[in-house]
C-alpha cells in the first residue's frame, strides 16, 4: 500500500521522511476557513478530512492534516504581514496556549482513520526586542500562531506538554501507530 501525503507543508514531509516513510506528496487546496460558531477541535479535524479526501487515488492511504495555535479558544491563523504576526506573538508571551492538528487517513474517498493531537506549549515572557527580531527573520509569516518551535521560536518556550512533533506539524507518535494499523510501516535502513 502506497502513502501519499495531501500537503503543502514542508515540515510534515520532513517528519514523515525522518521517521523513515516512502510516500509521494500530492499538495491539494481546499477552503479552510473556519466555519461560524465551529469549535477548534471541529474546525482541525474537519480540514484534515478534506485534505485526506481530496486526492483520488485508489491503491493508497492519503494522509490529510491541518495544525493550528489556539489561545483562549481563539484560532490564531497564519499571519501574513508583520503586524499581526507581532500581535500574535505578544499574545502568547508569557503563557500558555494549544497546538491542534488534526490529522485523517482516507482509502478509496473513505476517512479510515483519523484523530485530533493537543499540546500545551507554555512561552516565557518575550521583549518587544526579540518579537522585532523574530519577525525580521520571517519565518512567522504564514506559520500557525506565528512560530515555527523548530526554529527561532524553539527559544521562546518555557515548557511543553504533549507531542513535540505536533507543535511541528504532524503528531508522529498518534498518525505512526494509525499507518502500521493500516499497512504501512517506516522503510527498512
């Protein structure tokens, strides 16, 4: 059984090949904006679905996901300019928030597996210095929340609760124990 992942994101095609999957990538755009009064949970799961069932492919598990930052039950999107990424990233300072990924295997248009991962991130109180900083390199522009943990952001973070991989992108740990279940394992070194 082939994998194919539906997703733009390099960081997921990463953490796929680092824990050792062959897999092709299909990218696939579906509308993901968030629906009115629909919860986080809901909204993450939901897109991954979409993803997932996006690609038609028959002799294959298609892995769908979609990650986002959740502070006090608000969705913090992808920011595309530099003031709303500084907004965010004071909105975060010296607290926690969620990191949700959604996460869907879908076979033949069906969704045959499918979960939504959590992890609490704490930051450590950030200066206006470091948030200019930060933002100058670029890498929070179009990034969940604003941040990238794996990079720069990595030194903003007090504590984490749950799944590193989740905060990246992609709960390795939750969609791995999925793939075997379904057929698939990581390639022999």
């Amino acid at each position: 059984m082939r994998l194919i992942l539906a997703s733009t994101s390099e960081r997921r095609r990463r953490l796929l090949a680092e824990a050792g999957y062959v897999f092709e990538v299909r990218p696939v755009e579906v509308d993901e904006t968030q629906l009115g009064g629909e919860m986080p949970r809901a909204y993450v799961a939901r897109v991954a679905a979409m993803k997932a069932r996006r690609v038609d492919e028959r002799d294959a598990v298609i892995l769908g996901a979609d990650t986002v930052v959740v502070h006090h039950g608000r969705v913090l999107g992808k920011p595309a300019e530099a003031a709303v990424a500084a907004e965010m990233l004071e909105e975060l300072s010296a607290g926690w928030h969620d990191v949700m990924t959604g996460w869907a295997c879908a076979r033949r248009g069906e969704i045959v597996a499918s979960g939504v991962t959590i992890t609490a991130v704490t930051f450590r109180p950030l200066s206006r210095a470091e948030i200019t900083t930060y933002i100058a390199s670029g890498e929070p522009l179009d990034r969940a929340g604003a941040y990238a943990i794996q990079g720069g952001a990595g030194a903003f973070v007090a504590a984490i609760e749950g799944s590193y991989t989740n905060v990246v992108g992609l709960p390795m740990e939750a969609v791995g124990r999925a793939l075997t279940k379904l057929g698939i394992s990581p390639a022999s070194p």
